[in-house]
C-alpha cells in the first residue's frame, strides 16, 4: 500500500504548519487560555485557511476533500496544541452531508464551510459512560414542529457554539436533531478543560429543534468515528512535538559534566517512547482509511486505533515528564502542557478501557485461532 501523500496534500500539511508556527505561538496560546480557552478569532483564521471548508462538498462551497486531507491537518494542529475543535467541523459536514434533508443542508452545510457557524456535536449524558445509546433526552413532534428537552455534559466550545447536533429520544427511538444556541429555552455552562480548551453543559427545556434523522443511532455514530479519528491524528502531532521537546531537553541538561542523552538507559526510553508513537501513527492511518467503509467495520477499526492512542499517549507523556524531572510539570513549560493534552485526549470520546471494550466484543468466535 502506497502510504506516500500527494503534492496538494503535502502543501496542506505545510500551508497549516507554517500558521502553527507563525499564527499560534505558546504565548498566544496561553493569552487565549487565559480568556476563556476558546477564541473567535483564531477560528476565523481556520476558516480562511479553507479549513472548515475541507470536508464539506463541493455543492456547498466546501472544498469537497476527504479523510487523509483531515488526518493531515490535525497532526499539525496537534504540534501547535490548537484549543479550537476543528473536528467538530468535519464531524458536522458529514452528519448532515450523509443524513440531512436539502433544506438543512443548503441553510447550513455553506455556513460550516465559511466558518461563520460553528456546529458542534452534544451527544454525551452524566451517566452514558461513552456510551451513544444511552440518552434521557426526549423529543416531541406537533404538526410540522419538534420541541427537545435535554441536558448534555461535556460539549466541546458549548458556550461559544452556534449551534448542536443534539440526539433525543423520539417515539421510543434515538433521532438526531439541530438545536440553534439562539433558540428559546437553550442555556449553557461554560467551563475550562484540564488541557485549558473550552467546554459547557447544554441546558434545553421545550427547545424548537430541526430534525437531521429520525435513525439517529448511525448518523451519531459516524459523527463520533470522525471526531475519534481527527483526535488520533491529532494525537500523533502532540506526541512528536512532546518526543522533539524531550530529546532537545536531554541534548542540553547536563548531569557529572555530559547531557543526559548519552546515559544509555535514558535513550533506550527515548527510543520506546519512538515506537509507541510509531505504533500510534500507523493506527491513525488505518482509522482515517476506515472512516469509508461499512459502519460496523469502520466502528470497529476506529476503536482499535484509539486503544493503540490511548496506550501510547499515556506512555509518551508520561516518559517525557519522567525524563524532564520537575521542569516537566511546571506551568511555565510548554512541556507540561502537551502533557496534560495527551492525559485528557486519552480520555475523550471514550477511554481506553471502553474502547478495549467495543474492539472485544466485535471479535469473532476464532480469533487468536490459527486452523
């Protein structure tokens, strides 16, 4: 398999890497923390980069681009710790793209695409676990009309979206809806990430909502696969940079008089921290070129990559703290923070162990057998 990237995607990579290093400084980043962990501006700068455009079809003044094109941009984003959930982005392309009617898509598919909305996926409940089946959200139709009454934990720039992708139960099965942060009843609880991004709790009570699917189940699905695999990518971004940190800190602390670096058993950790994040590069690939096969089979591969990431971000942030000292936990260093983002994304969108989980039970009676 030819796992070479074309011209056009290779000057992608180095159109949003050069913003990173120009546009997205640590000390820009740390101002934007300190507002809040989210900025508008910084999501314009996105769009204007034809970012929030990638996924969105040609038809609705996206640029019509696929999987690989998203894997490519989050491992940049991941190198710079980008707060803004671009991903959110993607996974709402696709949501309404694949499952919404016209009209939907036409009033809202150019408005993703320019950045001027910013639609964000609020699926997780307090007692769900991860889990996308389980869901107290309720949904009503009169007439042409649908009200929802929800209460979503963990949304992802909740208090700065424009609008929800929300699922609620209808007529004793889970549909999928669009809620507008405009709408009446809508309220949201904004609050600071462990990695200093930006999350909210979305309050709706009789809420006017626009059906996306009545089969919401799939649709939420293929929402999250998209927004697990752009997380895996982006994983491999915050993962090299950490190891490209904890090797120029090696190279430069000295200890009797040498750095660090030529202690053997030292770089012998260093070179485990190279093979998990090698491991965890090839499974974002096969995420990402999963994400069009069948639902089950793409549920399946995306679980499997996200336990690889899970495994080998926990073990690269943690190594690099180790082999920092002190330093390595400290507000002032940048390191720190690539630390404490691969501790919450292992956590995010399920966590290892629920992962673990779905990749068990998708197993077949033989495997491990060799007849």
């Amino acid at each position: 398999m030819d796992f070479d990237f074309s011209d056009d995607q290779q000057q992608l990579r180095d159109a949003v890497a050069r913003w990173v290093e120009k546009g997205y400084s640590f000390e820009r980043r740390q101002s934007i923390a300190s507002q809040g962990g989210f900025s508008r501006e910084v999501w314009n700068e996105l769009a204007e980069l034809g970012l929030t455009a990638l996924t969105v079809p040609e038809a609705y003044d996206g640029l019509g681009q696929g999987a690989v094109d998203v894997m490519v941009v989050m491992e940049e984003l991941g190198r710079g710790l980008v707060m803004e959930p671009l991903a959110q982005a993607f996974a709402a392309s696709a949501v309404l793209t694949q499952f919404g009617s016209d009209a939907v898509k036409q009033a809202w598919l150019p408005q993703i695409a320019s950045g001027e909305k910013l639609v964000v996926l609020a699926s997780q409940e307090r007692k769900a676990r991860y889990r996308l089946d389980v869901c107290d959200a309720k949904a009503s139709k009169s007439g042409d009309e649908y009200s929802l009454s929800a209460t979503k934990n963990i949304v992802p720039a909740g208090d700065q979206a424009d609008s929800f992708i929300v699922p609620a139960q209808l007529d004793g099965k889970l549909a999928l809806f669009l809620v507008e942060k405009s709408a009446p009843g809508v309220s949201t609880r904004g609050y600071a990430t462990q990695d200093e991004g930006r999350a909210a709790d979305l309050i709706c009570h009789a809420v006017p909502a626009t059906l996306i699917t009545s089969n919401g189940l799939p649709a939420l699905t293929l929402a999250q696969d998209i927004v697990n695999a752009a997380l895996c990518a982006e994983g491999v971004g915050v993962m090299e940079q950490t190891l490209k940190l904890t090797t120029e800190y090696m190279n430069q602390r000295k200890q009797f008089g040498v750095a660090i670096a030529s202690f053997q058993a030292l770089r012998h950790r260093v070179a485990d921290m190279k093979m998990q994040l090698e491991l965890a590069r090839s499974m974002s690939y096969y995420a990402s070129l999963k994400l069009g096969a069948p639902a089950e089979e793409r549920h399946t591969a995306v679980a499997r990559a996200k336990v690889q990431l899970g495994q080998s971000m926990r073990f690269v942030g943690q190594q690099s703290v180790q082999l920092h000292g002190g330093i390595g936990v400290t507000d002032e260093y940048v390191g720190s923070h690539y630390f404490k983002r691969l501790t919450q994304m292992e956590m995010t969108g399920g966590d290892t162990l629920h992962h673990l989980g779905t990749v068990s039970a998708h197993m077949q009676d033989s495997a491990g057998v060799f007849a």
